[in-house]
C-alpha cells in the first residue's frame, strides 16, 4: 500500500522524516517504512488513552493532530506495552518488532539529543527483542553451476549475465535493474548504487567479463526506451525488479529449487557463501563488497559447512589418541 507521509504525519514527525531523507540520504523506501512503523506506535498510543472511538478500525485512526505536548507524556511503560501489543494483537515475530523498536530510537533519538525538544529520552532504555538467529539460506557450488548452465532461450545470453553477476558480485535485485552500461569501467569494474544512493565498486571476475561481453553482442539498440540501462526487457524498457525475480524464478524452478525458499536475495546469499567458503575471503572485504554499512550484517556469511566442521574436529591434534589398553 502506498504512503504518503506529509499528508498524515504531524508537523514534528515530518521533520524527522526529511532529515532523514535530504541529511542522512534514506531512500524512500527507507522513510517510508519508518513512517508506517511510528504511524502504528502513535495510532496505538491514541487507541490505549482513548482519545479515538473503539469503533474506529485502527487503520483509520489519525496522527495529523499528535503534537509535543503528547510526545512528552509518553513513558517507557508505554513503548513497553507497545511492544506487548504487536506481539500478542498483531502477531509482530522478534524481527518485525526489532525494526519498529528501531525506528522508535531513531525518532525520540531526534527529538532529544539533535532537535532538544525533549529534556530527557523517554525510551532510551527500550531494548531490542532478541532474534532468532536463522542461517542465510544460499545454494550451494553445484546447485549455483546448475542453475547457470539451466540458462537457455531467446534471452540467454542476457539471462546468464545477470544470473553470473548475482553469483559471482552479490548484487541486490534493486541494484542489478538500476545497472547502467555506463556502470561497466575500461578497467573491469563495476558502479554499483546501493542502498541509500551509497555508491560502491565492485571487481568483475573473468566470468563477468565474459558473460557481459556476450550479452552486449546482442544488447537490442534500436527502439529502447532507456538508452543507458544495461539489462533490457522484451518490450525493450529497463528489465525491472519483478521482472528480473521472474526470471530468476524461472531458473530456479527449472533446476527444482522454486518450492524451496530460494530468491534472488538468496543469490546474494549464495556469493557472500562462496566467496567466504571457497575463497577465503576476509569478512571485512566481503562488507565492502556486498556494500554492507555495518559489520555484524556481513557477519551471518561466517557461518560453517559440515564439511568444515568435520574438518576442525579431524585435525584437533588429539583426533587419533586411542584409549590406553
């Protein structure tokens, strides 16, 4: 559902929403979705004191009318009781609750230190729910050479571009529709434009190379609409989002994985894997490379094989002591 802040948000909360947006550089999709999780918190904080009829569906309460007075008679009992709310009424899990604590941090965080309309921070000592730490789920070297040699039609060339520099780079699906032919350097290098416009380079291996070289032999010039966008649909407009999942649904259906979980994150996923795994690379450079902001999100791709497991267990110098007869 589309949002629009500056129609529903009071004065204070659109402020907080444009800093966001023109000082710290939040995509739009960031801003919104920090509206919507304080909408709920102050729809449910006129609900809790009854300044809106009970037989107001929750979606329809107002927040236009909240203003400092208000903010400055919340507590921390109510962020609290806020959180018991989403879990037991909304059914929120740990990580949706995580992300709505966040943006509540963010906001009074503003008003407090930055702002100063707030002596003291009401919710400085909300803590973070604790949340599940479920491995990233990613395909494995056979099933990633599987589902490249799986490619095959009227677009495979650019099919097999794009599917090799999601396994081979990492890319976000938002990122590879946004890729300009431009991006592509003399010097084998890639401009990347990340989340929240953050630009990054990245290296193209020997098969990028190749791959993209013979996806530009065929690259359609005549009748595009977006002249600079590297990778083109059949109605020759910039390959967009859904329509790059498609593909790669169709990929991964074909190879038997589409029931299973997989997606093109999960392609990102599965390089961050390999690249860690096979290539021994650093986690600090896998940060850079993946364009991650800050450490402890790279730090899911630490995780082990089975393989490596064993391996550790095996070569513990004490593996082969036997029991004194």
């Amino acid at each position: 559902m589309a949002v629009n802040f500056r129609d529903e948000a009071f004065p204070l909360l659109k402020e907080y929403l444009y800093s966001l947006q023109t000082i710290l550089s939040k995509s739009l999709k960031t801003v919104d979705e920090y509206f919507i999780d304080l909408r709920t918190f102050f729809r449910y904080l006129k609900l809790r004191r009854g300044l809106v009829g009970t037989d107001v569906d929750f979606e329809d309460i107002k927040i236009d009318d909240i203003d400092l007075a208000m903010i400055k008679t919340i507590t921390l009992d109510d962020a609290y009781e806020y959180m018991d709310y989403l879990q037991r009424v909304r059914g929120n899990q740990a990580a949706a609750r995580a992300r709505k604590v966040s943006s509540l941090r963010g906001f009074f965080k503003y008003l407090t230190h930055k702002k100063h309309y707030l002596d003291v921070n009401p919710i400085e000592e909300l803590e973070m729910p604790k949340k599940k730490k479920a491995l990233p789920k990613y395909l494995t070297l056979e099933q990633s050479i599987e589902l490249l040699q799986a490619v095959e039609g009227e677009f495979r060339e650019r099919d097999y571009a794009i599917l090799t520099l999601f396994l081979n780079c990492g890319l976000r699906v938002s990122e590879m529709s946004g890729l300009n032919y431009t991006d592509i350097r003399n010097d084998n290098t890639l401009r990347v434009l990340g989340k929240g416009n953050k630009e990054r380079i990245v290296y193209l291996n020997a098969a990028c190379i190749s791959a993209i070289q013979d996806y530009m032999k065929v690259r359609p010039v005549d009748g595009v609409k977006d002249k600079t966008a590297l990778f083109i649909s059949r109605n020759h407009n910039r390959m967009s989002v859904k329509t790059i999942q498609h593909m790669v649904y169709k990929y991964l259906e074909k190879i038997g994985l589409n029931a299973q979980g997989y997606s093109c994150h999960k392609l990102r996923h599965t390089a961050a894997t390999l690249m860690y795994q096979h290539g021994g690379v650093d986690v600090r450079v896998l940060k850079e490379v993946l364009g991650h902001e800050n450490l402890a999100t790279t730090e899911i791709y630490t995780h082990l094989s089975s393989a490596q497991l064993k391996n550790a267990a095996d070569f513990n110098p004490l593996a082969k002591i036997k029991k004194k007869d």
